[in-house]
C-alpha cells in the first residue's frame, strides 16, 4: 500500500535492491492492521447484525437499514444490535494483522523476487496476487469468529456470550462447524480485499498525480486515504456482496445429512438467485465503504505512530 502507497516522510526501499525481511516492521504492519480492522468492524456491529438479519429473513425484515435497526431494536431491544461484538473484535483483529501485515510482506517479497522495475511494470498483478495470499491466511483466522458470530445473530438464544458460543459449537460440530462458512468466506473475502487494494492503489496514484504530497499536511494526508478507501470500499463491497449472502445462509444452520460443502454451496445459491444474492446490498454499502475508508485512514496515522512507514512503493 505504498506502504500502502503513501510516503509519509521516511526513507523507502531503494528501488531494484532487494528488501532484506524486517519482522519488526512487519509486527508493526500487523498491529497497526489489528487495530484499524478490529475498531472499525467493532463500531459497524450493529450495521452488520442489521445485515446479516435481512439477508437471513428478508421476508421478516425490511429492506431498509434504518427501518431494520429500529424494527430489531424495539422487538429485542437495543443491546440486540451489538450481538457478536466479541467474536467480530476478536476475528478481525486477527484477520487485520494478517491482511495489512501480510500485504506489505508479500507486496516486498514480489520485489524481492521479480526486481524492482518488473515490479512495477507489472503493479496490478503484484497488488493482486499479495492482496489474495494476505487475505487467504487472515481467512483461516478469522473463519472460526464469523461462525460464532453469525449464529449468534441468526439464533439470539444460542447463547448469552461469545466464549460460550464458540465453545458450544465447538462441542456440538467440532472442527467442521467452526470451518463451515471458510469456503464462503474464502470466495467473498479475496475478491473484496483484492479489490479493495488494486483501486485503494489505484485511487492514490490518481490523487497524488494532481496533488504534491510533499505539500500536503497531515490531515490531508488522512483525508486522501479516507477519500481512497471509500471509493475501494464501495467497489470492493459490490464484488464481494453475493458470496457475504451465501455466508450467512451457510452459517444460520446445520449441513443437510451427508451434503458435502460444494453441494451445499450450489443448493443456497441456486436458491437465491441473482436478485437473491444481493440482497441487503444497501446496507453493505453503507457498512464496507464506510469502514473501508475509516480502515485506511486509521491505518495510514496508525502505521505513522508506529514507525511502519518503510515498505514498498511501486511507481
């Protein structure tokens, strides 16, 4: 990303050397992905649960984002709209360490291996490809968490807390119920992210072609990652919005007897058609492009806090 794609004022990689590994600037990379992920989809947990329950029973619950809230709110009460803040703390706050951290680290690894100027001659498939391998291993972390989460929200007396919930499902499905929305979660998580980094990319080289970083100040600096990542939010949260449906079908429920994981996957989305696959996409909007562009502005300043602005820009 430039670290992601800003230079804020330290020294970059030589350009055409290779990158020796730093594991503490990719520690730093990580954390400051963990916190930027875990506080953004900490603070969206009731646009999430909101979501979650139109894509689970759009006959029960309007379309509309704020009609839901309030619908859940009056009928549960209002502490029903932050159902599964723990897992989701939890999940994402892995899931960012990997996804931030790992990009930098296999974004630098492609350098390493390709050189500098083919690097850059071929940025779009480096940000690609180091966006799906970060991604892929934040998905196995984060997989267990958006389990629990999920049936959490789509049964609210599974149980009265996180741990618990993640314990009974456990004991009751093992490994596989843990793992059973991966596939899902696998097939929305790296499109949205691949996508959500080539136009983040993207976006700021168009930004900074117009204006001279050097002269921008700090909170300039913020407002073009935050203008950055809602334009790569919104794009991202389009690409990924039919597989986030099938996640939640898959996860609301146990596996028919004997049905195996592809089965299954072509059963729900036959089911749910094209129009069905994307619904409660309005509410998706509103929660990926926000929190895409909040991620990449907290991100940017955390990363700055954290002395993690030495990684690999591809000009």
């Amino acid at each position: 990303m430039a670290d992601v794609g800003v230079q804020e004022g330290r020294s970059k990689v030589s350009r055409g050397s290779a990158t020796a590994v730093d594991v503490s600037l990719y520690a730093r990379y990580a954390l400051a992905g963990a916190f930027c992920c875990s506080f953004t989809h900490a603070v969206l947990t009731p646009v999430d649960v909101v979501k979650t329950r139109i894509q689970l029973d759009p006959t029960t619950y309007s379309r509309s984002l704020l009609k839901s809230a309030r619908q859940i709110a009056s009928l549960e009460g209002p502490r029903t709209l932050l159902t599964g803040l723990g897992p989701t703390v939890a999940g994402y706050c892995l899931q960012g360490a990997f996804k931030f951290g790992g990009y930098e680290f296999f974004k630098a690894r492609a350098v390493d291996y390709l050189g500098y100027s083919t690097a850059a001659d071929n940025r779009n498939a480096v940000y690609l490809a180091s966006a799906a391998a970060a991604e892929f291993f934040g998905d196995i972390a984060l997989c267990p968490f958006e389990s629990v989460r999920i049936r959490l929200v789509s049964q609210p007396q599974y149980a009265d807390n996180f741990v618990r919930a993640f314990a009974k499902l456990a004991r009751e499905e093992g490994f596989g119920g843990l793992y059973s929305g991966l596939s899902p979660i696998l097939l929305k998580q790296i499109p949205y992210t691949m996508a959500t980094f080539v136009v983040y990319e993207k976006a700021i080289q168009a930004a900074y072609s117009v204006i001279n970083r050097d002269e921008l100040s700090a909170a300039g600096v913020t407002g073009i990652n935050l203008g950055s990542g809602l334009v790569a939010g919104l794009a991202a949260a389009v690409v990924s919005q039919p597989a986030d449906t099938i996640l939640s079908k898959i996860n609301k429920e146990k596996a028919q007897p004997g049905e195996g994981t592809a089965r299954r996957l072509f059963r729900i989305a036959s089911g749910l058609g094209l129009r069905g696959a994307y619904t409660g996409m309005r509410a998706r909007l509103v929660m990926v492009g926000g929190m895409t562009a909040v991620q990449f502005g907290i991100y940017g300043d955390t990363k700055k806090l954290f002395g993690a602005t030495d990684g690999v820009e591809l000009r």
